[in-house]
C-alpha cells in the first residue's frame, strides 16, 4: 500500500459509503439509481467490538457492556450495580493485501450507583505508510496517515425499564500529514459532535416451566456535528456520519443454564442525498445538498430524488442473535442488508464469545454475501478482550 491513490481507495470505495453515479435508467427515471451517501471519516460509523461484529452489527438494544458508550449512552444506565469494565478491541484491516492498516479500540464503562453509568472510549484507525504523489505521479514524500475519536458518554435512569443518555465526540483526521499539491496546503480535519440515546429494558416475565422472556428497545442518534475540511477552505468540507439507529431485542431464558436473545436494528445515515444535476450543474431532481450539518439531519428524510422509494432504500437493516450457556460461553451470528442502490453492503457475520470470571474474549468473523461489493472486513477475525474489575473484589 505504497500510492496516495490508496486513500481514495481505504476511506472511500472500502466502505461502500461514498462514489456518487449516474442515471442508470435513462432521463427523468431517478428511481433505479445507483446512488450512495458521501461522508468524511467513514470509520467511526464502523463497529468497534468483536461482541456486535459477530451479530450482523446490532448494538441499539443488545445488553449494556462496556463498548455501549458507541451503540446507544442510554444503556450505561443499564449496566450491573458495580460494574468497572474494560474493552480492548482489535481490527486488522485488508490483511489479505496488507498488514499496516488497522482499528483499535478503548472504552471504559462504570455503574457509579444504581441510576447512572458512565464511560470513556478511544479510536485509532491507522492507514500504515503511504507514499503521496501528486498529480503528475511525483513523489511528494512519505506519511502515516490517521484518524481517531475521543468520547465519553452518560446513561441515567429515568424509570426502572427506561433511560436516556448523552455524548460527545471528538473526531481528528490527518490524511495527509501536511502535504502540499499545486500550491494548496492541506490540513488535518476535525468535528465535534454529539449522541443521544434512550433505552427500554422490560422486567422478565415468567413463561412456566422455569422459562422467562423479556425485550429491550433503544433509539441512538449519534455524530451529529460540524463538517470535516481538509484545507483553508470551508466550501469543501464534508459531513460526518451522523445516523439514526433503532432497535430492539426479545430474550429467552430457556432454563437457568440457557438464554437466547434475538435483535434487528435499521439504521439511517441523517445526511443529505445527492441530487441530480444536467450537465450544467443545475438541479433536475432533489434538493441542493449544500447545506449546514444541522439542517442537513432534517433534511435527509426527504430530499431523495427518487422519493419515498429512495429514501426507504437509505435504511440498513441489521439482524443479530446470541446464545449464552451458563454465562460462560457465547455463539453469535448475524446479517446485514444495503439496498444495491445505496452501496449494497451485504455480509453475514459469526461469532464466539469466553466469558470467566473477571476476563472476556469475544471474536467475530465476516463473510460477503455479495460478490460485486466487498468488505475492507471480509474473511477477517476480530478481537476484543473484555475485563470486569467488580467482579475481582
């Protein structure tokens, strides 16, 4: 991975997230259009830990653990009386073609008395070694791109089953360590942004013959916040992925050995569409998305040239599942579904999780289920080691 080109390749086309199309169907016909979202750092909207990278990356109404400052604030609330918890979480990233790239991360949740939880994550993405070159193909030198995130979150309880939390997020981008390209100077990229969270946690109720069921609920918004620009210029800044998720989840206590817990998430990135422009730059179909990050959360619920189908195909579906045996042992598996026509991102996930006494380990694995779209994740096993310091005392 030694051409600046591969930038474009890692933070765009990878992620399914950003090249925008033509009309594939003829003038005036915006309905079958291939037509994806453009958005800066693409990888803090990825999942972090290897426990919802193994259930088709749900994580709105999964049970509270230390990684829901990233998934929804409101489940800290929800997190057992004492709880101190630790997760280091390991993603290599294209290991079949190489093996500097990668995603790291931290997070930290703590139950501080039995309404309120609090935590504190850090990202890391490294690009590994890049050899820019300009656009004449010249050398301009060597850098270690990098993008990362600091963020902390809040969870209170509002009733005995419902909570809400909040969050802020710190986002740095350095793509280019400082590069300059005919006579334009580059800078890193920076945001602020902000999550809100709610969760719904009912009381188990009993089924008989020692079965109980229970479901949870939660909505997130999350990186909602300024643009990201790479220069002087704030004409070209970007939008960040701000996205809308919710979810929930039904859960099954076979027996006092057995649970089983099932969950679907849509999600939704609340960011403008594209429009369609004639070979003047004028708009034939949508609205113009060069607007505010702000304005832009609203109006990316109606502004699809396509209409209602098109803003319908923007929502991701995430369908995950998890099998505990005796709170030790954890099988997962999961799917996720893109409309074709907003990327087509489809793959199936499986998942293993040890649980003993203070220490947790967690795997996932991602398998494509298209063979024209591909994850930068595919055929690729994730890590992440989970610590519980209450339960040492």
């Amino acid at each position: 991975m030694k051409q600046f080109f591969a930038l474009s390749l890692f933070i765009f086309s990878a992620f399914g997230l950003h090249a925008q199309f033509g009309n594939l169907k003829g003038d005036g016909d915006y309905f079958a259009e291939l037509r994806t979202i453009s958005v800066a750092v693409p990888i803090i909207a990825v999942s972090p830990d290897a426990r919802a990278g193994g259930m088709g990356d749900v994580g709105a109404a999964t049970a509270p653990d230390a990684n829901s400052v990233y998934w929804n604030t409101g489940k800290l609330a929800f997190l057992e009386d004492g709880t101190n918890s630790l997760s280091l979480s390991y993603t290599p990233w294209l290991n079949r073609l190489v093996n500097d790239i990668n995603l790291a991360h931290v997070s930290y949740a703590t139950k501080f008395d039995d309404k309120q939880g609090l935590a504190i994550a850090m990202r890391y993405f490294s690009l590994g070694e890049i050899n820019f070159r300009d656009q004449d193909n010249q050398p301009q030198g060597t850098g270690q791109p990098y993008e990362m995130t600091l963020n902390a979150g809040y969870g209170l309880k509002l009733s005995n089953n419902f909570s809400m939390g909040v969050g802020l997020r710190f986002i740095y981008s350095d793509l280019t360590n400082g590069l300059q390209t005919a006579g334009i100077e580059t800078t890193p990229g920076s945001s602020l942004a902000a999550d809100l969270g709610f969760y719904y946690q009912s009381d188990r109720k009993s089924m008989g013959n020692g079965q109980y069921q229970s479901f949870s609920g939660g909505l997130n918004i999350s990186n909602v916040g300024g643009k990201i620009s790479y220069g002087t210029s704030q004409e070209s800044a970007d939008f960040i992925p701000a996205n809308l998720r919710l979810g929930g989840g039904y859960h099954l206590d076979i027996d006092r050995y057995n649970r089983f817990s099932v969950y679907v998430d849509l999600n939704k990135l609340l960011v403008p569409t594209p429009p369609v422009l004639d070979d003047n730059g004028e708009i034939i179909a949508g609205v113009d998305d060069n607007v505010s990050a702000f304005a832009g959360v609203f109006q990316s619920f109606n502004d699809a040239p396509g209409g209602t189908s098109e803003e319908l195909e923007e929502i991701n579906i995430n369908i995950g599942a998890e099998y505990w045996y005796d709170n030790k042992f954890a099988f997962r598996g999961g799917y996720q579904y893109e409309d074709p026509n907003k990327g087509g991102r489809q793959y199936y996930t499986i998942g293993l999780g040890i649980q003993y006494n203070v220490f947790g380990l967690d795997f996932a694995y991602l398998i494509p289920a298209s063979a024209v779209v591909r994850s930068p994740l595919e055929n690729t096993l994730r890590f992440t080691l989970l610590f519980n310091f209450e339960q040492a005392e």
